[in-house]
C-alpha cells in the first residue's frame, strides 16, 4: 500500500524504529488519517482490569485490543469535546455497598432467579428515584445517559463480538456500545453497563458471572420497575399483552413477561420462575435504534 512491509509498521508502532519523513505522510494519504495523527504523544494505556468486558476468558487478544484501543480513542475524543463545549457533568450515585463482589454471599449468576430483594435491583430503584424517573418506562436509555454525564461513544465494527463495555477515566463514566445489535439489546446493554459503573464504581474489578449477575438485575429492574409491572400485568397475560408490553417497556418479548421473581438471559430483562439458564430468541420489529446524540451535535 505504501510500500512497508508489515515488519516495518511493527516496528513504527512499537517504537523500535522511526519513519523518515516521507513515510508518515504517505500512510496519512492511504489510511484518510491527518499526519499529525501518526506523531501525536502516545495515548495513555486503558488497562484491562477497569473495563467491563462480558466474558474476557473467552476473548480473543485481538478482540481484546481492538476495543481497548477504542476505549482509548474515545478518550481522546472526550477531552477534545470538552476543551470546546459544554458537556453535562457526571450525576451518577456510587452505589458499590449494593455490590458483592469480593463477599462470602452467594452469587446472583445472570440466567438465573436469585435471591429476592436483590441488592441490584434495590441499587436500580435508588437511581430512578434520584433520576426523577419514577416507575414510567425509559424513553431512551442513550439519552438518558448523555443527560447524566455519561460520555456514549459507539464501538467500532471490527470487533462484532464485543456487546458493549464501560470503564471510569478521571471520574468520568464512559459507555461504549455495539449498534450493530437489535434495538431492544442495545437498550439493554446500556442498562447493564450503568449497572457495572454505579454498582462497581472505579475501584473493583467489574470481571465475573459475579459482576455480570449482579449488572444483569439491575439492567432488568431499571428498565421494567417492579411497582410498573405488577400495574400492568394480567395475571395470565396473552401473546397479544406480551407484544404490546415489549412496546411499553421497549425489551425483548421474553423479557414483558409479569415476573414472580426476576432473572435475567442475555441481552433481556427476562423474569424465570427457575434458576434455569436460557438464552430466548428475541423478536426484534417494532423500534428504532437509540443514537449518540450530544457528540454528534458538537461534531
């Protein structure tokens, strides 16, 4: 492309080498990048222990790395925008007593019912409460975000795999997001990262079925309020109810099942009357995909 052997661009970006000035001009005209992208100052490293990625073991280095330099850029991106707009400052409570990781407790695992009065759920009610919510369902969940300080940046499309991630940098909560996924799983999926941010805060490790559990609940409970749903759901709901509520509650239609207790599978706010993991099916029709909006305004 630029007559660089793969080697030699190892070299450039590991600082084993330094390109005369000819070379960074012309991966500037091949990659559309501006020159002084490839001299600016190094980024600073996102470790890996404070981001919440859903299931790290299984992750490939690639992928790994693919997102964390996301992470990174978005960073970067944050500190551009704020140098030259007004950006909400962050109004997230710091929940991490309604946390157990690092406790003898037993876990609450994604897929199943848990315990009742979980923790999660109770941390989720505080944040409607102090959010002005009330139990009315969310309008959208990227909004809401955006308007309580939490900078929403999308994932890039070379790493499918990842659903969503969140870390804090400098107290300032970041949510990155796949939108790739269907509406309803976008939704949830920053849902459960708020969960890992106000349950997790900057000191733990957000890694685990632990942690993963514990974002799933609160996910399920902030998007269908315990006090909404025993409203509004029949005892023996139809089809037809349950379609029309996963319009209200904007969740996947196995979620908009009245729950005796909830548990959550990926990707839904699903309540199980077992401990029994599943994965369901969602049906997706019906909504539009929720945008970042604030960074598109400012750009």
């Amino acid at each position: 492309m630029v007559g660089l052997t793969a080697r030699r661009l190892s070299d450039y970006e590991n600082g084993r080498a330094y390109p005369p000035p000819a070379s960074p001009a012309s991966l500037a005209e091949a990659l559309e990048f501006p020159e002084s992208f490839f001299v600016a100052e190094e980024v600073a490293d996102l470790p890996v222990e404070s981001v919440s990625f859903r299931a790290l073991s299984k992750m490939t280095a690639s992928q790994r790395d693919i997102a964390l330099s996301g992470g990174r850029l978005a960073r970067i991106l944050q500190d551009w925008i704020r140098a030259r707009f007004k950006l909400p400052a962050p109004d997230l409570p710091s929940l991490t007593s309604f946390s157990r990781l690092g406790s003898d407790n037993e876990p609450v695992f994604p897929g199943e019912a848990g315990v009742e009065n979980c923790p999660a759920e109770r941390a989720a009610e505080l944040v409607r409460t102090r959010w002005g919510l009330g139990a009315a369902p969310i309008p959208n969940m990227v909004h809401l975000l955006e308007a309580h300080g939490v900078r929403v940046f999308s994932l890039s499309r070379d790493c499918p795999e990842v659903d969503a991630f969140s870390f804090w940098d400098r107290s300032i909560p970041f949510v990155l997001l796949n939108t790739e996924k269907t509406a309803e799983r976008g939704r949830f999926h920053a849902a459960h990262e708020l969960g890992h941010l106000v349950l997790h805060g900057e000191k733990q490790v957000p890694h685990g079925l632990q942690a993963e559990g514990e974002a799933h609940r609160f996910a399920a409970a902030l998007l269908m309020p315990a006090a909404d749903v025993l409203a509004y759901a029949p005892r023996n709901p139809s089809t037809n109810w349950i379609l029309q509520a996963k319009r209200r509650w904007k969740v996947a239609a196995m979620g908009a099942r009245p729950p005796p207790a909830r548990g959550h599978a990926e990707g839904t706010a699903v309540p199980e009357r077992s401990r029994q993991r599943r994965t369901p099916r969602p049906m997706t029709w019906g909504f539009v995909k929720e945008r970042v909006t604030r960074i598109e305004l400012a750009l």
